[in-house]
C-alpha cells in the first residue's frame, strides 16, 4: 500500500467545499441564492467586512460557528445570510413551520437585527416575527408564532411561547444563532436558556457570534455544537 501523496483527493475532500471560497472579498463571489443576492444588492452590500469573510465560507456550508469579532464589524449578516439560503435550500415554505431562531439579549438588538433580516431577506418568501415582549400583545403572538419560519427573539418571551403557547413546535429547527452570544450564556440568561435548549432539536447548525470569544468548554457542551469553527477577528494596528 502507498501512503497518500500530500496533494491527494482525500485531503480536499475535507475541506475543499468551504476553501474555495476563502479567498472572496464580495458577496458576489459566494454560492448564494438569485433572493439573497438581489437583497444585499438592494441594500448596497458589496464588500465583505472581514468576520464575513472568514464565516461565511464555512456557515454557508452547514458548519458550526463561534465567531468573535468587536461591535460594528458586520456580525449581524455573517449569521442572516447562512439563515437564508439555509431555509432556502431546504424548500423551506410556510406549511413548515418554525426553522430558525434567532436569540438576542436584548429587545433593541433583537429589534435592530429583525430589521437587518427583513432588509436582506426581502425578495425570499419566509414569514419571520419579533418576539420580545413589552408592551406586544403576547395572546396575539400566540395565535401567529407557529406560522413563522424565522424567529428573532429575546430568550425571556421564546421561553414563555415554549411553556404557554399551545401546540409551540420547533421540532424541525435548522439554524440556531445567538446573537451577542457572550451575553446569552452569562449566568443570568442560563436558566432560560438552558429550558430552551432542552427543548431543541440536536441535530441542527449553531451559530454563535459576538464582540468576545466564549470558549468555554462547559458552554459548548450545552449548546452541542458540532465541530465549531473558532473564529476570532480583530483589526491590524
Ligand atoms: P455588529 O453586530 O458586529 O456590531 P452590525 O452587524 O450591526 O455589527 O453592522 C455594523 C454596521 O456595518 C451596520 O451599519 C451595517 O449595515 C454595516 N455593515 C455590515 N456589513 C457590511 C458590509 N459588508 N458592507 C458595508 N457595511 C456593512
Ligand atoms: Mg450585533
């Protein structure tokens, strides 16, 4: 038996779908649906920033992320635009009912990232609804959360949906994403989502993005996260 040349088919089987896009610097580059390219066109998206750069090759190809990057550099489409043409591959329509859940700590950012989805995310069919409570009627909220494919919510009013929402279904969930993930696993969100977490579907993509790099080993045991790809950007001085 000969060893494997160093340039062998098994090696690039490993890592070659998310390679050959490593080197993109414009969303034009990336393996995207006509939908999602037509909503960072509307928006006037060109450039990638780099945690885009160095996420999306691998969130695009199904892969778990931990991607930390500072406030402002552009967190909020690395995990939007795998959300989309995730859903979208999938055929996902609105007979299917809840396949992702976006997780904010607070009612602002959650409320700043709907509407970065809703921009991006124009021109594909999916339902998504904010869910963070106040002054939101919740008993209408019931009525209309299982027709929703994407849900961005605050951990409090998903948990409440979870224990008083009647018939609540996420068992088909593709893509969880927690935003300001440092946040959400702080110790006063953890009995919240750990109840939330016990009420999802393994096997599923995680994505965890936010300003600073969570490690920890207890952390990603409770999410499952599969093979996460750590990614830490930080601008050159
Ligand atoms: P973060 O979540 O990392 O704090 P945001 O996702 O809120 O950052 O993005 C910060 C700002 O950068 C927003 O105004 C957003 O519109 C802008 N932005 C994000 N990605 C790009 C991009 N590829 N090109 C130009 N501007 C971008
Ligand atoms: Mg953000």
């Amino acid at each position: 038996l000969q060893p494997l040349p160093d340039k062998s088919p098994v090696g690039k089987l490993s890592n070659g779908s998310f390679s050959r896009y490593a080197g993109c610097e414009n969303f034009s580059q990336l393996p995207l649906s006509k939908k999602t390219k037509d909503g960072l066109a509307a928006a006037k998206y060109k450039n990638m920033t780099d945690i885009q750069r160095a996420s999306l090759p691998h969130s695009l190809c199904g892969r778990d992320i931990l991607g930390a990057a500072k406030t402002g550099s552009g967190k909020t489409l690395a995990f939007v635009m795998p959300v989309l043409e995730k859903l979208y591959r999938a055929r996902w329509g609105p007979e299917d009912g809840v396949g992702c859940i976006i997780m904010s700590p607070t009612r602002e950012l959650a409320s700043q990232l709907f509407e970065v989805l809703k921009s991006v995310g124009k021109f594909h069919g999916f339902s998504a609804g904010l869910l963070i409570g106040g002054r939101k009627d919740v008993d209408s909220e019931k009525e209309h959360v299982n027709d929703l494919n994407i849900l961005v919510c605050t951990p409090g009013r998903l948990l409440q949906h979870m224990d008083e929402t009647p018939n609540f279904d996420c068992s088909q969930l593709q893509v969880l994403v927690l935003d300001e993930a440092d946040r959400i696993l702080d110790v006063g969100f953890k009995k919240a989502l750990n109840a939330i977490i016990s009420q999802l579907p393994k096997h599923r993509q995680t994505l965890l993005f936010s300003a600073t790099q969570t490690k920890s080993v207890q952390d990603l045991a409770r999410l499952s996260l599969k093979d996460p790809e750590y990614l830490s950007v930080h601008e050159e001085s």
